[in-house]
C-alpha cells in the first residue's frame, strides 16, 4: 500500500498505531482506509470474542463480530491451491488489492509449520 491509495495524513494515522496492531487486524485498518472508511471504527469493534468446536479437538475463535466482513466488503472463500490463486487473481482485477488470511500450519516459511493451528 502506498500513499497513492491511501492519503499521506490516513497514512500516518494508521502508522501511529502500528504497534498495537495484530497481523490481521492491521490488514483490516489498511484495507478500511483504501475504502476511505473509519478504520477505528473497523478494528476497534469492543470486546468480542466467539469460539465455535471444530475436528481434532481444537476450537475456532473470532476477535471480530460478523457483520465486520459485509461492512468493509470482504469476503471468506476456502478452496485449494489452484482455486485460492484464481479468487486471489480475480479479486486483484476487480478491486487492485487483496486481504488474505491463512492457516500457519501450512505456511512452509513460518515457524509453525506443520506444529501449530493459528490463523495468520
């Protein structure tokens, strides 16, 4: 992102605040502030937290409410490999820029690589 699509004074906004940010909830304020949208407003939702069951005796956890995602235009798409980079593609054409969230534990370049179930 540059300050081509975001204004210089957005931009030094969200880089004042960089420290606090989680690697998603950053990709979250930057993408807000492309859309020229209150990415306070985005990131700091109040207290949510929602866990829902899933295999293996491990949980899934939401930070964010779900109405977040239709408000600043995003959307979930789960696929394989050839699938996720046709989306990845499309969406680029479409609106020049993508947020993509993945599972760590196949990320072949991050530490939990085939050790550790989180979102990054």
């Amino acid at each position: 992102m540059s300050e081509t699509i975001v204004p210089p004074a957005r931009w030094q906004e969200l880089t004042a605040y960089s420290e606090a940010y989680t690697c998603y909830s950053s990709a979250l304020a930057a993408w807000a502030a492309v859309e020229r949208v209150d990415w306070r407003r985005v990131i700091d939702t109040g207290l949510h937290l929602t866990l829902v069951e899933a295999e293996d005796g491990l949980f899934g956890f939401s930070h964010f409410p779900p109405r977040l995602a239709s408000e600043v235009a995003l959307t979930r798409r789960v696929g394989d490999a050839a699938e996720a980079a046709s989306a990845i593609l499309d969406e680029i054409e479409r609106s020049g820029r993508v947020l993509i969230a993945r599972h760590r534990f196949g990320l072949p370049w991050h530490v939990a690589l085939g050790s550790r179930h989180v979102t990054h």
